[in-house]
C-alpha cells in the first residue's frame, strides 16, 4: 500500500490495536514517533474526559505544554 500516513485500528478482546503505515521519504522515525505519543494522550485524555469536546482534549505531554505557553508568551 502507497500512501503518505494511514492509521488503522481495531478492538482485540478488551485491547485497542493499530497500525500505522508511512511514507520514509516524507516522515522519520523521531517524527512519527511523537506523532503516536500525542495520539496516546488524546485517547487516555478521551477516556478520562469522555463528555469533553475534542478541541479542550490535550495532546500534548507536561514538557511540551510548557514550552508553547513559554514559547507563547515570549
């Protein structure tokens, strides 16, 4: 399969699994290694916060919040 990024994903018994496929010559490990912690935080932001709307989930971890709201106010 030829794309640039695709996520699949399925329920096995009581675990979430996925699958991520992407393109080598437009992402790099580190990159879409950091792309797959935020989704982590997002989905645990989920379920801990179900009734939340999306846009006030978080997706980022405690150091990178930091340094936007450093980076911001600079």
């Amino acid at each position: 399969m030829e794309v640039d990024l695709f996520l699949s994903m399925w329920e096995e018994a009581q675990d979430l699994t996925g699958r991520l496929v992407y393109a080598t010559e437009l992402f790099d490990t580190t990159t879409v290694t950091r792309m797959l912690e935020h989704f982590q935080i997002l989905l645990e932001g989920i379920v801990a916060a179900p009734d939340q709307h999306l846009s006030s989930l978080p997706c980022l971890d405690e150091t990178e919040q930091r340094q936007l709201l450093r980076n911001g106010t600079s």
